[in-house]
C-alpha cells in the first residue's frame, strides 16, 4: 500500500508517517517507481505507536516495542526491552500521582479553610474581612 493509504487507516497522516520513518521507527521501502510501499506489518507497527502514545508514551519510548514487533514477536510487549519501558513509565505515573495527590491535599485544605471564614460571615457571625478594603487609603493618603 501507499502512504496515503497507510496513513488513513493507521488514522494519521502522512506528515506523521515521513516522521517515524526519518526516526528509524517505520521502514523506508519504496517501489520502481519511487513511492513509498507499506505492508501489514507496518500497520501494526504504526497501531502499536499510536496506542502507546495515546498512552502518554514518548516517540522513543515506543522503539522498544516497534523492534520487537520486527523481530517477528507476536506482540510489541514481548520482549524484555519493552517490559523495562512499562516499569519506567508505572514508575513515573506513580511519582506523578504522588504530586497530584499532594497538590489535591493542599487545595482540599483550602477549601475547608475558606469555607469556615465564608461560614463566620454569615448573618450573626462576625464581619469579613478583607484585607484590600480594610484601612484602604483614599487618594490624599487618609483613610475612610
């Protein structure tokens, strides 16, 4: 098959296609005629990119997988490269949960706190406070 058709059903676009080849990850075959020549194994390849990156996976994170894949393997996870790339990316998902955790604690810890001086500005509760209003200086340098 041609590029464009190798494109339309990997859903991407030749632009994308003439990257990875220049990336060493999709192969530079071409015909007599000069065209660029696909298979279905270059599908596979392109739809094992793709799912990874929609993963969250790096262009060259995927390299594992695609050699892999080459070497004749069934899946692109089945040699020990690509599982060294899954335990990377676990590691590096687990840091990232660990951050959005904290900030999640911080901001939970900001809502009950605005919550509780909203709640005292109820009517009977104390007045607001609001420290831009609260002794402003008129434009002689006086207060109110």
């Amino acid at each position: 098959m041609r590029i464009g058709e190798l494109a339309e059903r990997a859903g991407t676009t030749t632009r994308a296609l003439r990257y990875y080849e220049s990336r060493g990850l999709l192969p530079a075959r071409r015909a007599v005629n000069g065209y660029r020549t696909y298979d279905e194994d270059d599908l596979r390849l392109l739809q094992q990119i793709r799912t990874l990156q929609d993963f969250g996976f790096e262009l060259e994170e995927t390299r594992p997988f695609v050699d892999c894949l080459r070497a004749g393997h069934p899946a692109g996870d089945s040699c020990p490269a690509s599982l060294d790339v899954y335990r990377r990316k676990l590691a590096e998902l687990d840091a990232l949960i660990g951050q959005l955790d904290a900030v999640r604690t911080q901001v939970g810890a900001q809502l009950a706190r605005a919550e509780l001086e909203a709640g005292a500005a109820l009517p009977g509760g104390p007045e607001p406070r609001c420290e831009l209003t609260q002794g402003a200086l008129t434009h002689d340098g006086l207060t109110d």
